[in-house]
C-alpha cells in the first residue's frame, strides 16, 4: 500500500474520504455484505495458509460492502505480503496487509503484526476507500484495489484506475487471483430457495422438451443451452447473461452440495474446458435435468446421473 498525496485535489479527497472512512467504520458491523444474507466462502484454498482462511472469510463476511469478497480479500493478502504476518517493506509497509503506518493510526485497531486484526482492518480499510471513490464510474473493485494502493485522491483525480504501472498491476494480478479462489455460496448459509419462486422457472423449462436445437437461437422455436436457461429466468424477472461461461461467472456459485430445483449445472461439453464449460442445463428436481443438449437431440430431460463431469453450479435466485 503505497500512496501520498495529489495537491489541493488530493487534500480534498483526502478530507472527504477521512469523513467517509469514520462512517464505514462505524457503521461497518450493521451493514450487510450485500444488502442479502448471503454468505459466500472460497472455492479453491490452495496455498491461502489455513490458520487465517477463516479469518479472511470472516472479515470480508463483515467487511460492510459488496466489493470485498472473501477470494478477493484472499487474493489482496497474497499480493501485498505472500500471507506474511512480520512482512516489511522498504518505505515501512507493515503486516500482513502492508499498512502503511499513518494509515493503520487511522483505521487499524490493536495490533498491526496479528493477522486478526490487521485482516479485517484491511476488509474494512477496502470498504472505506470503495465509499469514498463511489462517485467514479469505474469498476467497483478495480477502483477500490486501486484505492487501497495509490490512494483514493489517485482515483478521483484520474477519474479511475490511475495510469500508475504499479497500481495497474496490482489491480489486474489481484483479479486474476481472486478468480483461481474463486466465490462461492457457503452452501450451509444460503439456504433454499423457495419452490413458488423457482416455480415459474421449471414450468417454462418442462414446456421447452422436444423443441429443436440451434446454435446461436434465442427462441421461441428453438435454443441454445444458454439461451433456454436464460429465457426460464427471464420468467421472473432475473437477468442472466447470453452464453455458458459468463453465466457461470455470474453466479452465485454454490459450494459442492446436492442441486436444488432451478439450480444450473455446468459442463466442459464438447467445446470447453473445465474452467470455461460449453454446456449448461438446469436441474428441475427428482433427479432430472432439462437442456439443450445439441443439434441431434434438441431439448431433452435426462438423468442428473448422467451429467458426470459438472464442474460448477449456480443458483441464480441465491442473489436476489
């Protein structure tokens, strides 16, 4: 975390983000994550030392803003210290966060070396410089990590990510990395959704067997895999993205637990891979899933035992 100030704009933004920051702070652990009860966990662990996972998933939990998340949280500790608790840099950063120490008088509480509470400090340091950089329109956790490294000043004065090559870097590798963590629903959190709710779902899904496949079709004679899961949701009002691999990137992404009804499941199919399926279909209960399976076969129901390679599921109306 390295950032100092910009002149008269910079003292500006640094009055207001001082004022902001007080807010957060305060107001912190009665704000929701994201305005829902769900809890989101981290996917892939490996190499996030597990004596602070918990307390990552926790922090982010608590953090106050939908910008932090426990894969992103993860992925900024990784970036600024290699989850190293005694980490110093040469300019004085400390912690496993890397506060500089002006910044933890400010917004640290007890002791910058304990991951316990330099952690959330930082979840929380996050959410006050994403508070205080709102009127950007930007990325919200670009110009939040942004923040964090050079600065909220820096932000406001170039009206996002600052063309600083550091800063730059640091946002996309934070990223990159939050996505090989990956979010997910913690399973045992979220609950299940409601079946009046799915229902409408279900029934567009089951009146959709026996039409035919077309790649690129978007209905109502025909579909794709993603366009006939996308058109079911349409029902009720959620908005799903066109094809297969964002729709999985959409999320939520649920935890390795049995699917509920309206729950999508994603496969590599014949033309992606693991970490960019081609194929999705949803699972409408009893064992059964409805899909576009392909040009030969149309939309078909099948055994959910016969989708053997899943490699994600979403729940869409976990996010509602």
């Amino acid at each position: 975390m390295l950032w100092g100030g910009l002149g008269l704009a910079g003292s500006i933004a640094a009055f207001v983000f001082g004022v902001t920051a007080i807010v957060v702070i305060i107001a912190g652990p009665f704000i929701g994550n994201d305005g829902s009860d769900v809890r989101r966990t981290i996917r892939n662990a490996a190499g996030i030392p597990p004596e602070y996972l918990p307390m990552i998933i926790e922090a982010a939990s608590n953090a106050g803003c939908a910008e932090v998340s426990p894969a992103v949280l993860a992925a900024q500790l990784h970036q600024e210290s290699g989850f190293n608790p005694s980490a110093r840099s040469a300019v004085g950063a400390m912690g496993i966060a890397q506060f500089m120490p002006g910044t933890w008088a400010v917004h640290g509480q007890d002791d910058v070396w304990n991951p316990a509470d330099a952690i959330p400090a930082a979840a929380r340091y996050d959410c006050a410089v994403a508070a205080a950089t709102a009127s950007v329109s930007a990325d919200p956790r670009e110009k939040m990590l942004a923040a964090y490294n050079a600065g909220p000043g820096a932000v406001l004065a170039y009206a996002g990510v600052p063309p600083y090559p550091e800063t730059r870097n640091y946002v996309r590798t934070i990223l990159a990395q939050a996505q090989v963590y990956g979010d997910v629903i913690d399973a045992m959190v979220a609950g299940t959704v409601s079946a009046a709710a799915v229902a409408p779902v279900l029934a567009f899904m089951e009146s959709q067997i026996g039409k035919p496949y077309v790649w690129g079709a978007t209905g109502p004679d025909a579909w794709d895999c993603s366009s006939l899961v996308q058109a079911a949701y349409q029902r009720i009002g959620v908005s799903l993205p066109r094809v297969t691999v964002d729709q999985m990137r959409a999320g939520p992404l649920v935890s390795a637990v049995d699917p509920q009804p309206g729950d999508l499941l994603f496969i590599p199919g014949a033309d992606g891979t693991p970490a960019a399926p081609g194929h999705v279909g949803m699972y409408v209960g009893n064992g059964r899933v409805i899909a576009a399976k392909g040009a030969r076969w149309g939309v078909v129901q099948s055994a959910l035992s016969d989708w053997t390679s899943i490699v994600a599921v979403t729940r869409p109306l976990a996010a509602t």
